[in-house]
C-alpha cells in the first residue's frame, strides 16, 4: 500500500478499442466504442486506483455514474482515461473522469465508489442467498 486514498491523486490509462469494446447493432462501418464497455473500462480504472491504496481484503463497489458520452471513438483507435479522486468521506470515494482519443474528447464525469471489506461483503451475499432462497 502507498499513500492513503486522498482527493487529487490521479491515474491515467489507455484502452485499445477492439472489436469486443464496439457496438455491432449498425454493421460493421459503425463499429464504435460502446457506452456500456467506456463506463466499465472508467469503473476499473477507479477501481484500479483505490486498490493501490487500501490494504489488502479491501475493494470497492461502484454506486453512482454521470457519464456525458462526448464523442464516438472508432474501431482500431485508442482512448485514454483519466481519472481524479475528487472526495473521500470515510469509505465513500467520488472521482471525476475524462476520456479522449487521439482526435477529440470522448466522455466526462462523475463516479462515486465505497470501499468493502471483501470477506465481510462474501458474507453479507451469502445471506441475502440464504433469504432468497427461502422466499
């Protein structure tokens, strides 16, 4: 573990857009970055950051998006996603993000995420299992 989590650090990384990031709906000349797959890639880039800096048996879950989805970006290219620890409130962490291609912006945002301790969260499902299963 580095530094504690902390409003300010950042993390940048860049993305390949591959066939499996793209949409398909409108053949393959509109093949473009998904919305569903930008928001997964920002979601793993914060998540990326937060477990640089708790201590082992933590992650986090995601809670909140605002996602502007600016620009589209085509099969073959790159995007780069930034993302800044904007606020820390106990476990409650809030990022802005931004992403953009080799030509012009391509999303902006907020992202809220909570850290979990894991085996505590395991336990938590297991009996919401256990409840479901008897309903």
């Amino acid at each position: 573990m580095s530094e504690p989590l902390k409003p300010g650090l950042t993390a940048t990384v860049r993305i390949a857009i591959d066939a499996d990031r793209t949409i398909s709906f409108m053949g393959d000349e509109c093949r473009v970055y998904a919305t569903p797959k930008l928001l997964y890639d920002i979601e793993m880039a914060c998540r990326n950051l937060i477990l640089a800096h708790v201590e082992p048996g933590k992650d986090s879950v995601g809670t909140r998006v605002e996602l502007d989805h600016l620009g589209a970006t085509l099969l073959g290219m790159w995007v780069e996603i930034t993302v800044a620890v904007a606020e820390v409130n106990g476990p409650a962490v809030t990022f802005d993000f931004t992403a953009r291609d080799a030509v012009e912006p391509v999303a902006k945002g907020r992202h809220n995420r909570f850290v979990v301790g894991v085996e505590k969260t395991a336990q938590r499902l297991k009996a919401k299992q256990a409840k479901a299963a008897g309903a």
